[in-house]
C-alpha cells in the first residue's frame, strides 16, 4: 500500500519568482499603461494587455534564449505596439515609442511589488526546506528583487549582500558573509541561456541541488517545485517526475495552460502554503 506525498517529505524547495512571491502583473501593466492610453479603440482590459504583452514575450524567448531579460521586455513592448498599431491605430493615435520608452519598461522589473505574503512565508518555510530560484530573468534585475524579499521591504534596493559575486558561476546567497537571504541557491536564465518552460533549467536546477545542496541524493525525489505559472514551470516540472505546488493567485492572467492538472497540492497564496507547513510539522 503506497501512502500519499507528505508536503514536508521534501528537502528542498524550487519556486518561480515572477507571479508566485513577485506581483509582476500588476508591475508589468503599470508599465504598459502609457501605451495602451495612445490605444483607446482597443478597449482591451488588464487581463487582455498582460495576455498581447505574454504572446510577444513567448515568441521573442523562444527566438533567442539567451537575450537578457529586460532586453526580452522591452522588445515585447515594441512588439505589443506593433499589433495595436495594426489592428487600432487612427488618424489620432500619437506617434510611435521611443527606444527610450521601451528600455524603460525593460527596466522596471526592480518595482515590480512583493505579493504582501511574500516575506514572511519564505522565512517560515526555510525552517523546513532548502529554498531556490529559477527565474527567467537575469543576475541584475534580479539582485533587486532579491533585496524585497530577503528584507521584506517593497522599497529595498541591491547591496553585496543581495547581489550575485562575480566569481561565482552560480548564486547561493547564504555563503555570503553578513548575508540574510532565505535562498540557498539561485539560477537565472542568464546563467542557464533558456527560458522556462523549456527544459535545461530545471534541469541545471537539479544538477546544482544534488550536488551542492543535498549531498549527492536524488534531487527529483527530494525537491518540490512550488510556482503560479503553470505553463512555465508545473508542466515542465512535471515532465520531469518532480511534484509540485500551484500558487493560485487568483485572476492571474499570465501562465495559464490547458489540460488536466499536473500539480499535487494547491494554495490561494504562499501564506496558505507556508501555514499548511507550518500544521503538518506540528
């Protein structure tokens, strides 16, 4: 008789950033904001925006992974501005966005803001688990959001504490001195040069778990993958025979997939999660 997974069965813990601890839709379409207004007769709402900017982000990804990631960003702004300019522009559309305009947007990834839950939940679950990254983004923008969520503080920026050492080829946060990060390791697709959900980073991933982080044992039976994309990181996760934990924040509009669920556990948010931890320990 097999008896069910247990959620503290698992020695570490493997999470998407961007949609799971950071809100980057709400990010991402304060950003857009600006052009959509040049595109009044598109009367497309939030949840249409995030989709046309997801559409360009995927076929940019795929076409060069080793693009930086505000680089990915700021040609899908040009990119969504392309397809409004041909389905909605009119003789009163402003003129077109600047270079300028889109590296801003590409940049914007240090504002984007923690979900409120974000911190607090990281902290309680590393009393448990071993925690990592794997973003699909790249070593700066991400040393910013690093500072938010090992201090807690929406407004915090990257020091040597939260920023990668040059040195090392991969980030593990914990080994620098005076350091107060939550995170054991953490991989960028920068580092990797792909894009979830293509596979080499989850694969790099594990690699780097069992190697460094658990002694040698098997990392696919000792780690959970715990993400709100379900197109970039649970059915990848789950091709590979990980189990995993789908963040579902409500009315995301990005990372959705079809077909029948492929995650073991589900939560609201990463408080749900970290409390559902917290009771089975107890």
């Amino acid at each position: 008789m097999t008896t069910s997974p247990r959620l503290t069965d698992y020695k570490v813990l493997v999470f998407d950033c961007y949609g799971t601890l950071v809100d980057w839709e709400t990010g991402i379409y304060e950003g857009l904001k600006p052009l959509l207004l040049r595109f009044p007769g598109a009367g497309w709402s939030r949840g249409e925006a995030l989709e046309g900017l997801e559409r360009a982000e995927k076929k940019i990804q795929a076409a060069d992974p080793a693009l930086l990631y505000p680089d990915v960003l700021a040609k899908s702004y040009l990119e969504l501005e392309n397809e409004l300019v041909e389905r909605f522009a009119d003789g009163n559309t402003p003129s077109s966005s600047s270079a300028e305009d889109a590296k801003a947007f590409g940049a914007s990834i240090k504002n984007w803001p923690l979900f409120p839950d974000t911190a607090a939940a990281l902290r309680e679950l590393s009393k448990t688990y071993k925690l990592c990254i794997l973003s699909n983004v790249d070593r700066g923008s991400f040393a910013h959001t690093h500072a938010k969520l090992s201090t807690g503080d929406t407004n915090a920026l990257a020091s040597p504490f939260y920023s990668p050492d040059p040195a090392q080829e991969w980030w593990f946060p914990q080994r620098i001195p005076g350091a107060d990060s939550p995170f054991s390791m953490i991989l960028t697709a920068e580092q990797v040069k792909s894009y979830k959900p293509a596979l080499p980073g989850f694969l790099k991933a594990l690699e780097i778990i069992r190697d460094e982080l658990i002694g040698g044992e098997d990392a696919v039976k000792n780690t959970m993958w715990v993400a709100q994309s379900l197109h970039h990181d649970i059915e990848p996760s789950h091709k590979l025979g990980l189990r995993s934990t789908w963040i579902n924040r409500g009315g995301a509009a990005m990372g959705a997939e079809k077909g029948p669920p492929k995650y073991t556990w589900t939560f609201s948010s990463m408080g749900a999660f970290a409390e559902a931890v917290k009771n089975e320990k107890a």
